[in-house]
C-alpha cells in the first residue's frame, strides 16, 4: 500500500497550484539550495534547475519519501504496462484500478503535476535568468532541449495542455491544441541546435554546465545529436497527421552535421554524478515493492523469437527457472500467485535510466527510407543495424544468426497460475529476416516490432508508438472496467485531465477538453493518432 500512501501527498501540491500559474516559481524553489550571492559563480544561478528537470522527466528519488512511488505511478502504471512491457502484480483498490481501465484519479494526474510542478517551473526559472543576455543563451537553448523532452511525453499522455503560456500569471490557463504543441517543439529544437552549434563552433572544448549536467556532463555536441534524434522521434511521431511537415522534419535532423544518435555512446542516461544520487526506481518496484514482472507480450515475442537480449531484460521466474510474463487487466485474488511464478525485471539499483537509444534512432530511419524519406540509407540496411545496435547495447553479442531468422514467430502465451488468462490467438505473426518483397505496411509492422523490442524499458515511449501504428500487436487486456469508455481491442488511447484541474482551472481546462475532439476520457484518440 506504499502507492496510495504516498500517492496522495502531491495530489495535494496539485489541487493548490495547478492553477496559479504566478506561484509556480515560489512553490518549486529551494532557499536552501544557494544565496543570491552564490548564484553568481559557476553558473549556479541557472544549473541547479538543468538537475531539478533531469531528474523529473522520468521521476526518481529526488524527494526520498515518495520519489519510487512516483515512477510507479508516472511510468510503470501508465506507460510501462500498456506498451506490453510489464505486467502489475499487485490488485490495488481491490483489483478495480488504472490497469484494467478503472482510471485511478490519484494515480493519472500525476504525470500532469511531474510536467507543471517540476520541470517547467526549473525551465521557467533559466528562462527569466537568460532573458535578455546574449552570453547565456546557449543556456537558455539547453533548457528548451530538455522541455521539449518533458512535455512531449506529458502531452503523449494527454493531448492539450497549458503548455505556451506558462507563466503568465493569472487563476486561469488555457490549453493549447496537440498540433499547436508539437509546431512549437519543432520551432524550439531547430533554434536550440542552431544556437548551441554556433557556441560549439566559436568555444570549441568548453562545457560550461558540466557541474549540473547528469545526462551529458555539460558537452554541447552530445546535445545536439539528442535536439536532431529528439526532432527525428517526433517527426516520425505526425508521420499521419502531418505527413509533409513530418518529411521535412525527419530528413533535416539526419542531414544535420551533427545528426542523430549513432553508437550507444550517444545514448541519453541519467545517472549518478556531481554528487546527486541516482538510482533506477524500477529495481525497487518490482523488488522491494514486489508490483511489477514481466509483460505477457514480451514473453510471447523474446520467447517466439528465440531472442538472447530476453536474458538480459529479465530474470528466470524463481518456481520453474522459465521465462513468464503477466497479462495486464487481469484479476489477481490472491498477490503470491503472481510473484515467483513470474519473471522480475533484470535491473539493478545503479542501472541508468535510458532516455532515448542510438537503436531508435536506425528504426526511426528505416520507418522512414520505407516512406520515401532521405534517411541515409536503405531500410533494410538501417533496419539490421538497427538489431545489431540493440544487441550491442544489451551485451548480447552478434545478431548476424538473428537477422536471418525468417520462420520464429510469437509463441503462444500461457498464464502459469490461470489459464483463462492464456493468449494463443490474435499473436503476431511476423519475422524478423528483412525481406525486400514484402508490403510497406508489412515491412512497418517489422521495423517497429524491433524497434519495441530495443526500446525496453521506456513503456511511455512505446505505449505511444503502439497507439501511432498499432504495432507490435500488444495483447489487450483480460478485464475491462472502462464502463465502455475504452474499447478492448483498441486499446487506452490517452489519460483523462487530471481533478484537480477541473478545482482550480475550470475554465482551462474546458478550452482542453474543446480541443480533443472527444470526451475526456481514456478512450479518445490524440491529434497524431490518424493512421487509417
């Protein structure tokens, strides 16, 4: 019961400031952090905020008392389970909660408050300390990199949000249309690349936020490569709704001279440096906790597939050395039937948590090259360097055997402690040997199954990219407790708007509700979802 414990306390930071936007700054600045005096040295007066915005992004234990349970509820019981990943082993709220589609409101307005409560107050901060200072706009460019990342995710969530005029003051905030979002992420990232390229150019060597820096230790070069594969992930991400802008967006980031992720050296971690502390809540969740295994979908398509990276992503369950994954929305009576029979993730406490991976980056590429895009290469060539990039950042060695498979397909998928909640239709049926002939939609359906695959264990990212194309088939859940809000097969589109904004931003929140082109609820599809 750890969740609900803590679950409540920034539900009531929420219903206090979501809509006071003039008190944001006040309310998510520590005094005891640094004088005004010492702000002047060092770039302190800006760097503490790039930490405050790293480490909310995916939540970690910057507030002790509930920072795990925070990822708990932000990633691994939204994201990490729909995208198929993971599956929850716990029954909170008696077995009536998010995970079958009872959405728990002190569990989904949660990512709402890591977004308007953290990040964008730090962002608002280096905005106002910038402003006006040509010297520090390199800065600025910095922190507009990171907001992108943080408020794409949040709005992948939701849709509209009070994104643009953040700030501004007053008791109300109107929303802004996904479309509107997304222009200005792309509007952001080319200004960004623009501005630290001609810093890079003219102070060759010079990391001026290397002390605060947890991602990238303050080199500018990295960033830019993560502003173009950033720009790429979101472009392929309109590749529906906007197909031309998204051609445009795509082809510059990879033309760019920097370009985009190549190595699993440009990978984006967030770890442990300048004596801030990181560990990966997902060692705690699923060991300490005892809430999250294996997803049922990763067992049937590591397990079809024959696949070595399965070793490295997880542990043999503890009751038969086997691999066993769990279904999501299925009702769990009794909580030890669904612990050692299960397969716990292979995570340590100082695992890095992976922002973003050179493997996406070849998928994104090759998605594209089968869409006519210049990506710098054919698909089937980005496509297997793609797997091998994977494999690589896995330790799993050579995927020359792997790539060349042209007959394992997803296994049938049995639930070890209840069969009704075995799976053995309905499966993918695809392969993973590249073949030239096959249909575009075909050839899709591969690229982003692999691409699922190497993006473990970002759910949120791959929870997105299954609602975009569809792809891997995720198997849907055993129980629906929606009210018919969400259809089965389809599958939670979004998360409705967090209550405490119908309290305290009524009005705004409307303007958000105006603007999804549905009802506020699960089972309304975002602006980007358009694929026919």
């Amino acid at each position: 019961m750890k969740l609900i414990k803590y679950s409540l306390l920034p539900g009531l930071a929420l219903i206090l400031c979501f809509g006071c936007t003039k008190n944001f700054e006040a309310y998510n600045t520590n005094p005891n952090n640094a004088t005004q005096q010492q702000l002047q040295y060092d770039n302190l007066g800006t760097g503490v905020f790039f930490s405050q915005m790293e480490q909310n992004i995916f939540p970690t234990a910057q507030q002790p008392a509930f920072g795990d349970e925070m990822y708990q509820i932000v990633q691994n019981l939204c994201g990490d389970i729909y995208s198929g990943y993971m599956g929850a082993s716990n029954n909170w709220f008696g077995g009536v909660n998010s995970t079958n589609y009872s959405m728990t409101p002190s569990w989904y307005g949660q990512a709402f408050g890591r977004a308007f409560l953290s990040v964008m107050p730090a962002w608002l901060s280096i905005k106002k300390q910038t402003q006006g200072n040509p010297s520090l706009q390199h800065i600025y460019a910095l922190a507009q990199i990171i907001k992108v990342e943080s408020i794409s995710r949040t709005t992948d969530m939701y849709g509209p949000l009070p994104y643009k005029q953040f700030g501004a003051g007053g008791l109300t905030t109107t929303y802004d249309g996904q479309d509107a979002i997304y222009a200005s992420f792309f509007t952001d990232l080319d200004s960004a690349i623009s501005t630290l390229s001609a810093y890079v150019q003219n102070n060759p060597g010079s990391m001026p936020l290397a002390s605060y820096d947890l991602i990238y230790a303050g080199d500018y070069t990295k960033w830019i490569k993560f502003a173009n594969s950033l720009k790429l992930r979101l472009a392929m991400r309109i590749a529906y709704a906007d197909p031309a802008n998204a051609k445009k967006y795509a082809e510059a980031a990879v033309a760019n001279p920097y370009g985009v992720m190549m190595t699993d050296a440009d990978d984006a971690l967030l770890q442990s440096a300048n004596g801030v502390n990181i560990h990966n809540p997902l060692q705690i969740i699923c060991f300490n906790f005892n809430d999250i295994r294996m997803g049922a979908t990763m067992e049937s398509l590591l397990g079809g597939y024959k696949d070595p990276r399965l070793s490295k992503m997880f542990n043999p369950a503890v009751k038969d050395g086997q691999y066993h994954g769990i279904r999501t929305g299925i009702t769990i009576t009794n909580v030890s039937l669904y612990a050692d029979p299960f397969s716990t993730l292979n995570v340590a406490l100082t695992t890095p948590i992976r922002w973003m991976s050179a493997a996406e980056m070849y998928f994104l590429r090759a998605e594209g090259a089968v869409r006519g895009w210049s990506m710098g290469g054919t698909a089937q060539s980005l496509y297997e360097t793609g797997v091998q990039t994977s494999f690589t950042q896995w330790g799993a060695g050579s995927a020359s055997a792997y790539i060349l498979d042209s007959t394992s397909k997803a296994a049938v998928y049995v639930d070890p402690s209840n069969s009704a909640n075995n799976m053995s239709s309905g499966l993918s049926t695809i392969t993973v040997k590249w073949k030239a002939s096959d249909a575009a939609e075909t050839q899709l359906e591969r690229i982003v199954t692999q691409k699922w695959i190497a993006m473990y264990p970002d759910g949120q990212e791959a929870w997105s990219e299954f609602r975009r194309t569809g792809y891997p088939k995720v198997f849907p859940v055993v129980v629906n407790n929606s009210g018919g809000l969400i259809q089965t097969a389809a599958q939670i589109q979004r998360l409705p708007f967090p209550q405490s904004e119908y309290q305290s931003n009524a009005a705004g929140v409307a303007t958000g509700v105006g603007l999804l082109g549905g009802l506020d609820n699960g089972g309304t599809k975002l602006w980007w979802d358009k694929k026919p």
